[in-house]
C-alpha cells in the first residue's frame, strides 16, 4: 500500500510503500528531489547497495504495473541515513514525523 508524506506545505512529497513484511520503503527518487537532487537517477546509482526493488517487497499474490515493481526504494533506516548525510536538520524532521504519526 502507498502512501505521502509531505514534510512542510511546499516540500516535495515522499511516495512511501508497506512491504510485505512491515517494513517502509521511501522512494530513492521522492529522497533526491527532497534533497533538491536535480538528477534521481544519477543520485539513486550513489546507493545502489541500499537499493531494493519493488516487486522484491510486494506480496506475490497478484500481477502490478511495471513502474511499481521496477521502483527503486529504500528502507526508513537507509533513507534516514541518506538524507542524515546530506542534512541533519532535514533527517531529524523526518524521523519526528516518522514517530509521532
């Protein structure tokens, strides 16, 4: 299931998936142009070892659409620590948002 997050009324919007398994997946796209990245795709090849794709974390029951199971996504840990490189304030928002709901 997706869901956005957007972190102020002008920000960009981070598309955010429930895998499987319970955990959340960030789009690495939605994370470069929080960061004001420019290019996603040359961003996204700086992390290739965090990357997971989204047929790898959707439920095998049904058939999707090839952008979905092609999405390069992240987990909260990878993106936190993504971002936290790139801006401590930023990251620090997100995990309180992540938090408190």
């Amino acid at each position: 299931m997706w869901f956005q997050l957007a972190l102020s009324m002008d920000g960009p919007v981070l598309g955010i998936l429930v895998g499987m398994d319970n955990l959340l997946y960030f789009r690495i796209l939605d994370i470069a142009s929080l960061l004001g990245k420019k290019n996603g795709t040359m961003f996204a090849k700086c992390f290739t070892n965090d990357i997971v794709l989204g047929n790898h974390v959707l439920p095998p029951t049904q058939q999707y659409p090839k952008q979905t199971a092609r999405v390069q996504l992240v987990t909260r840990n990878a993106a936190l620590h993504i971002i936290g490189r790139k801006n401590k304030k930023l990251a620090k928002k997100l995990s309180n948002t992540l938090e408190t709901g």
